[in-house]
C-alpha cells in the first residue's frame, strides 16, 4: 500500500540539539576545536563606549568573518544569508535555531566607524590565522592571486570583437578591474572578497 504523508496539525514543540547536527569531522569543529577568541572583548574594549545599547558581540562578527573567508563566501550580505540557513555555520558562531542573525551593515559600520582609525580588526583576524597556521590548519607557506596584466581597450571604437556591454541594470558580466600601480594604461584582474558597501 502506498503511503501518504498528512498536512494535518503541526507539532508544537521540538527537542532539537544543534550539536548533533554538525558531523564531527566538518571543518568548523576542526577550527573551532583550537580557536580561542576570549581575549578578543579586551583588546577591542577601548573602542567600545561603556553607555548606550550593547553593540554585536565583536566575537560574533570574527566568527562570521572567518566563515566567509573560509568558505569561499565574496561579500558580508553572503555571509549572513548562508548563516541563516547552515546549521554548522550556525555552531561556528554560537548562535541558536532561534537566535537573529546581525545585519550585514553591521560589518560596513564597524569598518568605516568604530575601527577607521586604527588597525585592531586586521591585528585580530591576523592573530586567529596565526593561531590557524600554528595548528596545522592552515599552510601559510604559499600564496597566489590572479594579477594578470591586460591591455586596456576603454573606448568604444576599440572594443574587441564579441565583446559585449554590461547593463547598469543587469547583473554583472565578468570579473572587477581596478588600474595597475604602474600607470602605463594597463589594467590589473583582481577579483578580492567584496566588502558591502554601506
């Protein structure tokens, strides 16, 4: 007899255990098993004010930083959005079934407000690589970026045949270029973690 699942009334409460959730051998417990991040509220105090509403624990956000970067995620708005929805991502970061996730401005405001003046976000997140490298997850001993140096053709009259023009409105055709240091009218490809902008 063929089986059919009922739409009837939903349960109301559910015994949920995140932890069981996460495989023992997924690399957020690889990471998180030698990351220690207690000293991070007291090296970032200084920049924090002692009145007013509690900011997003600055330990939250790493944690939500060293996520992105270690799994391939190009901006903060990405971040957030696979937060929402991967549970292991979720243990990463201490945050419950429940728990609200922070908006991805909160990133923007902390780099462009509360640390432009100083370094200690970089010191932090250089602090937790070294700590990564120290324990063997992470190489450390080899780097690559793509910087290939292509002609510039800017002009409409030189464009290359086939090349196509991207619409303001459309999504974005190919990678970002920015001018190379040597100022010789060439461009230089990068394609960097896009930081959102505010």
């Amino acid at each position: 007899m063929m089986g059919q699942r009922e739409d009837g009334q939903r349960q109301f409460f559910y015994a949920f255990d995140l932890d069981k959730m996460v495989p023992a051998d997924h690399l957020v417990r690889q990471i998180d098993a030698v990351l220690d991040l207690n000293w991070v509220h007291k090296e970032l105090a200084p920049y924090y004010s002692h009145t007013g509403r509690p900011s997003i624990d600055p330990v939250l956000m790493i944690r939500m930083l060293i996520v992105g970067y270690v799994f391939a995620l190009r901006s903060e708005r990405r971040i957030c959005a696979e937060m929402q929805v991967n549970l292991a991502y979720r243990w990463f970061c201490k945050l419950g079934i429940e728990d609200r996730i922070p908006d991805h401005s909160v990133f923007c405001r902390a780099r462009h407000e509360r640390f432009r003046e100083s370094d200690a976000l970089r010191q932090v997140f250089e602090s937790v690589v070294a700590k990564c490298i120290a324990a063997g997850l992470v190489g450390g001993e080899g780097f690559s970026i793509d910087a290939s140096l292509i002609k510039a053709d800017a002009g409409n009259k030189k464009r290359l045949p086939g090349a196509h023009r991207c619409s303001s409105r459309a999504p974005r055709c190919g990678p970002r270029w920015r001018h190379s240091r040597n100022g010789v009218g060439e461009l230089a490809r990068v394609i960097p973690i896009q930081p959102d902008p505010c």
